[in-house]
C-alpha cells in the first residue's frame, strides 16, 4: 500500500484523578484522524510512567505513523516545559513514554488531579488506507467578534451542549472552515472561558461575570459548577451581588451561602427592594423567612 503524505494536527488531554498515586490508569480511547489514541499512566513506588498510545489493530502488516510530539503537564497558573520528541508508531510499538517522579509534577497538581496534555503533528501514514488520511479534521475555528480561535470539537462538545449540537447535530455548519459565535460579543471573555474550560487560569473577580454568562449559554455543566464555587467561597463581592447571581442563574448553594450570610434588616431591604420585580413566589418565601429570624 502507497504512502500517504500528511500534515495533521491534534491534542489530546487527560486528568489523573489520583495523582499522588495513579497506579495503573488509563484514559478514554479517542478518535483522531480516524485512529484511537489514548493516554495511559503507570507508577512504581516513586517512578510514574506517562504514555501516549496508538491503538491500531487488525491492520496489516506494515503500517506506521510518522509523528512529531510534545507532552506537558497543565497546572493552574502554569504549564510545564514541553517534553518533544519524534517517534514512529507501528505494530512493534504502538506508544511512546515519559518517565517522571512526584517531585517533577507535583507543582502542577490541582485539588489531587494532575492534568496530562500531548500535542502531536502526524508527518507520513504507510500501510493504512487512504481513509484515515481523509478523515475530518478533528478541529474547527470560531470567530468572536473580530478575533479567531482553534479548538478540539471533541473537547468542547463533551464540556459544553452547545458545542455537541454545533458540531455534531447541526447540518448548517458542517463543513465550513470557521464558525462565527453570535451568542459572544466579546472575544476576551471568550478567551477566559476556553482557558478556564481547559484548567489553564483560574476564575478571578475580573473574569466571573463574562464567564458565568457564557457558561450558562454554553450549556457547560461543569464550568457552571466551577463559577458556583468561586463565588461561594472566593468572591469579595457583595452579599447583594451575588444574590442577584444566584438567582439570575440558579446557583442554589450561592442562594444559601447568601441567605445564611445576611445578618441585618438593612442587608435584607438593600437585596429586596431593588430587585423586587425578578423574585419569584419561592425567593420571596425564603427572604420572608430569613426576616423572622433576624431580630
């Protein structure tokens, strides 16, 4: 069978929930250019081993994949330096690794999790058809107002509704080479909340309202969560702030922190009365309760 010449691109991400001690585990099995690949960890004793693998099988004989790569760890203010390499995948062997030890990681460790990202460019496919060098590409460029961004379809689909239903479920968009976000107005925004998705920077004061309002457009359950916890436990803005928050995106245990926060009448009459006409019956009841308790 022919070469195939090929320049093709792709990331591919995994978090070790254990990171002090991941023993043998293994992330999910994901398609890039028609081939599963995945990222796989080993430890013993002090030594963890981080692998990328090719999962090729039944093929015939012969085949091999010429790649450039690049492993990082991604921490929360920043990313380790880039370990790179080239390396031909085939039947003899389908993997590459990276042999590391806690003292190297751990600084990138994030509430016990270590976050595991390769970068690979694909340079030559030999003795594999045509078809896995045809295959869509796993990327796409959005557009927000003026500026442009690459990201991972697959990434963004599982994170987000959204994104699942523009890229997979949408006939209108297929097949365009860049898609314009209307329900984004503001690039930097959007720029936090691709970083943020990605545990690439943290939620700040500054950023908390364009993101909270993207994630909830966004369908992103797990950035949802994220902002709630911010403002619940972080946040110097005010009780009244972020009771509107709360309510606004149904952030029940910000509503609770916020209701359990309120110690006087005036911090109770300053979120009533100028929010009167957003309460439901429910929110209202609760504020009534709250009342009878403060003397």
């Amino acid at each position: 069978m022919p070469r195939i010449p090929i320049e093709k691109e792709f990331v591919i991400r995994h978090v070790f929930d254990n990171a002090r001690w991941m023993g043998d585990d293994s992330g999910p099995t994901e398609m890039r250019y028609n081939i599963p690949w995945h990222i796989e960890a080993y430890q013993k004793r002090n030594w963890t081993d981080i692998y990328l693998f090719c999962e090729l099988e039944n093929e015939p004989p012969g085949w091999s994949i010429d790649a450039d790569y690049e492993m990082k760890f991604v921490g929360k203010r920043s990313i380790s330096p880039g370990v790179k390499a080239s390396f031909r995948f085939d039947a003899g062997q389908n993997f590459v690794w990276f042999m590391t030890d806690w003292d190297e990681y751990k600084r990138y460790v994030i509430n016990k999790k270590l976050k595991v990202e390769f970068r690979v460019k694909i340079n030559k496919i030999e003795g594999l058809d045509h078809s896995r060098a045809s295959s869509p590409d796993d990327s796409a460029v959005l557009v927000v107002g003026k500026e442009k961004f690459k990201v991972d379809k697959k990434f963004l689909a599982d994170k987000c509704t959204y994104f699942n239903t523009l890229f997979f479920k949408s006939s209108e968009e297929r097949g365009k080479s860049e898609i314009r976000i209307t329900d984004c107005k503001k690039p930097a925004d959007f720029k936090n909340f691709l970083k943020i998705l990605k545990n690439e920077q943290e939620i700040d004061e500054k950023s908390i309202n364009g993101v909270l309002q993207l994630s909830a457009k966004f369908g992103s359950e797990s950035m949802m969560k994220k902002c709630e916890e911010f403002l619940t436990q972080k946040s110097k803005k005010s009780i009244k702030i972020k009771f509107n928050l709360a309510i606004e995106y149904k952030l029940n245990k910000l509503k609770k922190k916020c209701l359990c926060d309120i110690k006087t009448k005036k911090d109770l009459a300053e979120i009533a009365t100028e929010n009167a006409n957003k309460f439901n019956a429910s929110v209202w009841k609760e504020l009534l309760k709250k009342a009878i308790t403060i003397n």
